[in-house]
C-alpha cells in the first residue's frame, strides 16, 4: 500500500478516534450526573476499559502515521539527491 494512503488512513483513524473519545466521556458524564442507569453494574470498569481501549486505537494510528511520514520525507530527500537524468534531443 502507499505510504501517502496510509498516512491519510491513520489520521482519519485518529480523528475518528478522537471524536469517539470525547463522544464517550460526554455520555459517561451525563450517566454520573444525572444518576441514568444504562448499565446495571460495573459502569465504571466499562468506562475505563472502553477509555483505555480507544487510547490504545489512537496511539497506534500515531505510531503508524509517524512512521510513515518519516518514510515519506527519506525517500523525497532520497529523490532530491540524485543528480537529474538527461535528456535526449532530438
């Protein structure tokens, strides 16, 4: 796969990511405030695990969106290095 598409793909996983996060600590925010009982028990242990859970989605689109633009920016300053190719004219 091209490292251009993976970086594209990484960040919309982290942008998704992100947005699933503070979706879910709005939900769970209004569940404590409001004493709403969705879940009967361990409402917190979910939290935290569906918390930990979506850390770990985001972390990894990171790494992997580091990575690539690293590679992106070796092989462009690869390119810029060699000499230009020339040309035939006729």
């Amino acid at each position: 796969m091209n490292s251009k598409k993976m970086v594209k793909l990484s960040n919309m996983i982290g942008f998704i990511s992100v947005l699933a996060l503070i979706y879910w600590i709005i939900i769970f925010i209004t569940m404590e405030v409001f004493d709403l009982r969705v879940f009967k028990e361990h409402t917190t242990t979910t939290f935290y695990f569906s918390i930990m859970g979506i850390l770990a989605l985001m972390f990894g689109a990171l790494i992997i969106n580091v990575m690539f633009n690293l590679s992106r920016i070796a092989e462009r300053d690869k390119e810029e290095d060699q000499p230009p190719k020339k040309t035939k004219n006729n």
